[in-house]
C-alpha cells in the first residue's frame, strides 16, 4: 500500500462544538470535502487519499459530529439529519466563497447531496458514493416512526469495548479485511485504565422520528445544478440500484459508475475509485 501523502490535523467550531478533521495532500491542490458515513469516520477515507492526492487533488474529511474526535452534542440534542446537514453549512462557510466540491460516501453521501439542493450555488461538483438523496417516508408512516424513533432514546450505559471482538465484527458487517478497518475502528476508540471505550456518542444509534416525505426529497434532488457523479458499489446495496432506476429528474443528468467492491468499496480498492474521481472532475 502506498504510504500516506502529507496529513494535516483541523479543527472547526460550529456553534461551540469542535469539529476535527483531517486533510491530505498539498495544500495548493485543489480541494475535495469528503464526508464520510455513518458509525465511521474521516479515517474511512484515508485509502482514497493515498490514490487520490498524487493526482493532483487535496482531501478534506471532517468527523461528523459525535464521530471519531469530534466533540458530542449537549445532553439536550440529537443527532438528526437536519443537525448534521446544518453543520456542513457551517463548515462550508468556514472554507470561504469559492463553491466546493463534495464528495459523500453512505450518509455522507446523502448530506452532500442534500446541501447540493438546498445551496446550488455552493457546489461546483457533486459525487455520492452508495448513496442517492434523503431516506423517505410516507405519511401514513408518520406515527410509527415517531414511535420507534421516541424509543430509541432510552439512555446507554458505555461498556468496555473488546478490540478484537469489534475488529471481527465490523469486518464481518462491512465485508472488508481487518488490517483496511483498523485505523478507522481505532479512531474511533479510547484507551482508559479501565480497558478500550467507543469515543463516538452512543446517542448517534437513534432513530430519527422523522423522515421527508417523498415528494419533498425529490424537490430538493431536483434543485441540484452541479455536474453530479454517482458510483454504486458491484456487491453494495440492492436497494440503491433499485432506486437508480426510478432517479428524480435532479440525478437524470449524473454520470453512473458500477465501482469495484461492497459498500465500503472506496476502502477495498481506492485506486479505482480515485480513477473515475480523477476522470469525472478533469475529463480533458
């Protein structure tokens, strides 16, 4: 594997929480934000990096909020979509005028792509990896959804979290070799006395009570104007392609690539993706 390019530690405030990122590559490339999914963290993207900073490009990957060294929210908030999609504004803001390239994977896929409707003018390129808009909900799916999402919220005591035991599982989950998970399961955890503990808030498991409607996601899908880059993974979720083929009219015009690997397949085999990245952005 090739050796990690230059790495630069940020932080961010939003709204008095700290926001930790880390960026690779020069910093007079030009720069891509990259947001990564849920229960991961900006260390998702570092085998990306290492493909993509010799072609030229700079990396730019928060930790979400309650993710990786990101502080937590206060005892009386969340973790809902809006929050999230608010706090990207936020960041976006603090990069300066010039529009951004956004790159999502999973859920970040879907907040890049949500900011890409609501701020048009923002983006100057889109590219959703595994991810096609807002999750959506009918209304007569209203109640139950507060229901489950109400329930949720019963509080988690933290318990000491068994390394090895948690290495297999996310491999097991995530379909990837242990050895390309380690550094994003790492830093997602702390070492104390008393053994290894999740440094990702436990509150981020909840379920949100509420979903867009249908009607609503596709609106803001359709307010999208950035060249738009989609990449489905060959063995990643069904469900996703299944969508692809009912596309609002906002991702009619998006370039599809069927990429290599599972749903983490930006992780499993960087190069390829970095390729059709590199191919989409400077088609000359």
């Amino acid at each position: 594997m090739a050796p990690l390019p230059p790495l630069m530690d940020r932080r961010f405030t939003l709204d008095g929480l700290e926001l930790a990122a880390q960026q690779w590559g020069e910093p007079s490339a030009p720069q891509i934000l990259a947001l990564h999914g849920w229960l991961d963290n900006s260390e998702s993207f570092a085998p990306l990096a290492r493909a993509l900073t010799p072609l030229g490009w700079q990396l730019l990957a928060p930790d979400w909020p309650g993710h990786g060294h990101s502080g937590h929210r206060g005892a009386a908030s969340d973790y809902h979509f809006l929050d999230y999609l608010y706090e990207l504004h936020q960041l976006i803001e603090q990069l300066g005028d010039r529009p951004v390239i956004l790159l999502g994977h999973s859920m970040g896929g879907i907040l890049a792509t949500l900011y890409a409707g609501v701020y048009p003018e923002r983006v100057s390129a889109l590219i959703s990896i595994e991810a096609l808009g807002p999750l959506t909900a009918g209304a007569e799916e209203t109640a139950e959804r507060l229901r489950q999402g109400f329930a949720s919220r019963r509080p988690v005591v933290p318990k000491p979290v068994n390394l090895a035991a948690a290495l297999r599982a996310r491999s097991r989950i995530n379909e990837l070799d242990q050895a390309i998970l380690e550094p994003m399961v790492m830093r997602n955890l702390r070492a104390t006395e008393a053994g290894w503990y999740w440094r990702s808030d436990p509150r981020v498991k909840r379920l949100s009570p509420w979903r867009m409607s249908p009607e609503q996601g596709e609106a803001i899908l359709n307010a999208i104007t950035a060249p738009t880059l989609v990449m489905l993974a060959q063995k990643g979720f069904s469900t996703l392609k299944e969508r692809w083929q009912h596309r609002p009219a906002g991702l009619a015009g998006a370039t599809l690539v069927n990429a290599p690997g599972g749903h983490h397949g930006h992780m499993s085999a960087p190069e390829a993706y970095a390729s059709a990245i590199h191919r989409f952005l400077r088609p000359d």
